[in-house]
C-alpha cells in the first residue's frame, strides 16, 4: 500500500483524541499547528501583560488627577512626581515642567514662544506614553486575520493527503475517511483557537488606548492653559 494511504488509515476507527490526530497528521499540518499553537501562547501572554499595564495605567492616571488638582504646589508636585519613573499625565507634566523651568532658571529675557514649545514637548510625550500602549498590539491584529487563514492551509493540505489515501486504498468507507479528515479540520480548529482571543482582546485594548489617550490629552490640554495664563501674568508684571 502508498506510504501515504499507510499514514492517514493508521489510526483506528474510532480514536479522535487531539493527540492522537495530531500525531497521524501529516508533517506539514503538524508544522502549521505547531506554529498556530505557538502563536496563541504568544497572543496570550500579550494579552496578559496589556491587561497589567493599562489597569497600572489607570490607576497612576487617577492618583496623579487627585494630588495635582488637589491645589499642591506645582514646584512640589514636580519635585515629587520627578524623583521617580512617570508615565501617562505624570510624564506630560513633567516634561511641560522641565520646559518651563529651563526657560526662566536659564534667565530668558523674553517668554515669546514659551507656550508653543511646551505644547510641543506635550505632544511628542503623549505620543511616546501612546506608543506605549499601542505595543505588541499589531502582533494580536496580525493573528486574529491570518490565523484563520493559516489554519484554512493545514486543513486544505491534510485533506488534500487523505484523497490520496483513499484513491490508493481504493476504499471510501467512513472509518476509513474520517480519521484523516478530522486530523485536517484540526488545523483550522487551532487557527480560530488562537485568532478569536486575538481579535477581542485587539478590539478592548484598542477601546482602552482610546480612553487612556484621550485622558492624557484633555490633561495637556488644560496644563497648557494653566500655564499659559501664568505666562501672560509674568508678561503684564
């Protein structure tokens, strides 16, 4: 008999354990679920590790809410908030502070243009905290749309080896077909094992960068005005 009809009639009416079929799957649809199975673990601990980030980032982001609109001083609140590593508001105003600071402790004589250099570093720091956020995030986008797609592969290849199985056995009984035909649809199962999780988790995480962000910038908003009006004071002393 065809090593191939060997192959997809070893298995015996009746064994569909996972482990079984992918055993008696052929190389390469054992390689495109190896590769699935690899990618699910991978979107699994992004999955993990965003949903620590973003709960840490929420809470940094309502701590430092309630200390800076508490009515601290801004040289105390600077001078605690710099002494550590800060993210999400604590770094926009840390480096509006900066800005701020290097102009008058440098001895500027005029403060024209001070306003738009700090919306500027403003800027480029919320788009680095959104960067941030926004990391690894493609890896769950690229699996949640091509796994399906990948796991289709295995499938298409592993039933593609069983009708050649069943033309050399010369022998279409169902014991005979359904082993290799399950041992196939195995591979799509794992391509959407490891694509739904991705496209959920992609879809909340993306609403939850939105959120965060826009946080972010209604704060650099009004910072910018706070320290705008200071400006025009110092302008008309």
């Amino acid at each position: 008999m065809d090593p191939i009809a060997q192959t997809a009639l070893a298995a015996p009416a009746g064994s569909f354990s996972l482990l079984s079929l992918f055993w008696e799957a052929h190389i390469v649809v054992k390689i495109v679920m190896l590769g699935l199975i690899g990618a699910s673990i991978w979107c699994w601990a992004i999955i993990v590790d965003k949903t620590l980030l973003y709960n840490r980032m929420k809470r940094q982001l309502d701590r430092f809410e309630e200390t800076f609109w508490s009515g601290a001083s801004l040289e105390n609140l600077y001078t605690q908030v710099s002494a550590r590593e800060a993210h999400g508001m604590a770094a926009l105003f840390i480096a509006a502070m900066k800005e701020w600071k290097r102009t008058y402790e440098g001895g500027a004589k005029s403060l024209a243009g001070l306003g738009q250099r700090i919306d500027r570093v403003m800027d480029v720091t919320l788009a680095r905290e959104v960067d941030r956020l926004e990391r690894r995030l493609l890896v769950l986008a690229t699996v949640g749309s091509s796994a399906p797609f990948i796991g289709l592969f295995g499938t298409v290849w592993g039933i593609m080896n069983s009708f050649q199985a069943i033309a050399a056995s010369k022998n279409t009984n169902l014991a005979v077909v359904a082993p290799g035909i399950a041992e196939a649809l195995l591979a799509t199962a794992f391509g959407l094992l490891a694509a739904i999780p991705a496209v959920m988790f992609y879809n909340k995480f993306a609403s939850q960068v939105s959120r965060l962000s826009t946080r972010m910038e209604g704060f650099s908003d009004e910072f910018a005005a706070i320290l705008s009006r200071q400006i025009d004071e110092r302008r008309s002393a």
